[in-house]
C-alpha cells in the first residue's frame, strides 16, 4: 500500500484575482502528484465564473518564480501568488 501526503500550497490573490476570489490568501490541498494546473481547475471550481475569467488571463508565480509551463508540479508547503494583468502608467 502506497501512502501519498497531501502537497498543502498556499494561495495569495491581487488585484482583480482577489475581487473575484473574494479572499486574499487560502490554503488549498490537493494530490501528492498535484501540477500548477491542477490548483488552477480547483481554484476556479472553487470560486466560479468570476475567478474562471480573470484565471485564463492571469500569470502565476512558485515560490516567487515566474511559471511559464503549468505542468511543473506543486511541491508540499509552495506559495502560489495569482497575478492578473496589471494596467500602470
């Protein structure tokens, strides 16, 4: 019998992510084997069509790297920030 730990992420919105999420910052538990774009299904069935939106147009960071392919996995006890594009001058 193979016994696998849940990986635990921390997840912090900003901006338009956070209106849509309604929090700031969750915790989220998901399988072992777990990628970036498994948090993202479970954060949008978690929120909604709202979050579901403002999700295909954000960019993520891992422990404060840039992902740019959501396959890389979720390490047990990562930081995952959700960062919707941002309009500056």
């Amino acid at each position: 019998m193979v016994v696998t730990t849940p990986a635990t992420v921390r997840v912090r919105y900003f901006a338009g992510a956070r209106a849509a999420a309604g929090v700031s910052e969750e915790t989220v538990s998901l399988a072992a084997d777990a990628r970036v774009r498994d948090l993202v299904d479970e954060l949008a069935g978690r929120h909604g069509e709202a979050l579901t939106r403002v999700l295909t147009a954000c960019s993520f960071l891992l422990d404060g790297v840039a992902v740019r392919d959501t396959s890389i996995p979720l390490p047990d006890g990562s930081g995952v920030d959700v960062l919707p594009p941002f309009a500056g001058g």
